[in-house]
C-alpha cells in the first residue's frame, strides 16, 4: 500500500489549489458545478479557501478539544480576480501548518481513529483539493490527472472515513447500510506495480472493514487509480466505466450498492 507521504502531500495541496483556481477562473463564478449539485464555482472556491483556513488554524493552535473548534471562517473576497490569490494564501497556510514537527502534534482527530490529528488533516485537506479541484476543472470543461501516487493514498483514506468511529456516529444510515453478512469487494489500481494499489472491503454484520492487498472477493474493480477515487468518491458514474478505464469483474450490484451508501465528499 502507499502511503501519504507528507512532503508530497503539502506539495500537491498547493498545485491542486492552483489548478483549481485556474479552472474557476476559465469557467467564471456563476457557472454551475455538476459534480456537485446546487454548487456554483464561486461555492466551490470558498469551500476550499475556507476549509483550507479552518484547519491551518486547528492545526497552528494544537486544538485537542473539539468544542475549541473555530467557529468564523475565513471570508471569500467579492472581486473573483482576487480568488488565485486567496487561495494560494490558504493552501500555502495549512501546507505550513502540515510541517514535518507538527505531524505528531497532540491535534484533534475528527475520525477517531489511530492517526494523529495532523496527519488525519492533512489527507483530509489534500482529499478535498484533489476532489473539489476534479469539480473546478470538470466545470470549466477541461481534462482532469490526478497521479497514482496521489489517488492511492487518498482511496486509503476514503476507506478509513468510511470505516471509522466518527462516520458510524455521524453518518450511521451509511454505515449501517454498508453492513452485510460477509459480501467482498476489492479495487485494484492498474497503475501500481506489485499490488500497491489495492483496497479490499468486507461487509459484516457489525460494519464494513477494509485492508490493503488484494484477496478473493466476490467482485473486483479495476482501473487507473485516479479514475478509481473518482468513481468512488462519485465523480466518474459507473456508466461511462469503460471511457475511464474502470472494469467489473464480479457481482455488479455489490459495487452500485457500496457507491449508493457511501457519499463523502459530495456535501
């Protein structure tokens, strides 16, 4: 499995935000956003810029308790000729905040899980840059590639939001969805040698659990890793599969169902 690797992250979070705020600016600030509905591009920049801010400053402050959480956010400016440079400022921001002698730091980590708090941020702020960045460039009708050695990790990350304390607790008619009695799912990347890129779910009766590698399963999914995290994260449908690269080996459904219970950056 790959890993996230910090420095690559910090990087990618400041050249995903550029081309975000590159392709919003070639598709103007009213136009609508398919990927996400009801969303304007003006909608999608201030998301970005203001979780961008919100976590810097969880992050620069150690906050541990999360009722310590910042309640303002950061305001998007009014003349859309300044947003490249108000997102530089953000994704510059939480990239520093990111650094290497902050990634233990006592932070708080709204998963629950066994990261540390900034290392749980800084996939979580990379994962909405690569994804809503997807959405900026889709608007403005422009073509989308996101590295392997990006996708990888942030598909580890989705299944480890997906599979955490916090998304039972917050999204429980999703994870109460994706119980089973022992249905198995995989995705396999055809970008990454030696089994690197490769994800398997198992459906029980007490929740979903995933673990990287690959293993028998009653349906594999595969194909490009970007393409993979897209289709995952709902950006790329099932029916323009085979266009993406993507193929289904196995029980179909099992894949529409997991698709259909698992939003997660979609709001």
């Amino acid at each position: 499995m790959i890993e996230l690797n910090p420095d690559r992250a910090r990087r990618a979070i400041v050249a995903h935000t550029a081309r975000l705020a590159d392709a919003a600016a070639a598709a103007g600030p009213d136009t609508a956003v398919p990927t996400t509905p009801g969303w304007t591009v003006a909608a999608l920049v201030e998301h970005v810029g203001q979780t961008q801010h919100w976590v810097a400053e969880i992050i620069e402050r150690r906050i541990t308790d999360p009722a310590q959480l910042p309640t303002e956010m950061a305001v998007l400016p009014a003349d859309p000729r300044e947003w490249p440079a108000w997102l530089s400022a953000s994704a510059r921001r939480v990239a520093s905040a990111c650094a290497d002698d902050a990634l233990d730091a006592p932070v708080f980590n709204a998963s629950g899980d066994e990261r540390s708090g900034t290392r749980f941020w800084l996939a979580s702020v990379l994962n909405e840059t690569v994804v809503h960045g997807f959405d900026a460039e889709h608007a403005a009708g422009r073509p989308v590639d996101i590295g392997a050695d990006i996708a990888a990790p942030l598909i580890s990350n989705h299944f480890a939001m997906l599979t955490s304390p916090t998304w039972e607790m917050l999204r429980s008619g999703s994870a109460h969805a994706v119980r089973g009695t022992g249905q198995t799912l995989q995705w396999v990347a055809t970008d990454l040698a030696g089994g690197a890129g490769a994800w398997s779910v198992e459906r029980r009766p007490d929740g979903a659990t995933w673990q990287p590698g690959t293993r028998p399963a009653e349906v594999t999914v595969t194909g490009p890793a970007g393409s993979l995290l897209l289709t995952l994260t709902r950006r790329l449908p099932l029916t323009g599969r085979a266009a993406n690269g993507i193929s289904i080996d196995g029980d179909a459904g099992l894949v529409e169902h997991w698709l259909d219970h698992t939003a997660h950056v979609s709001d």
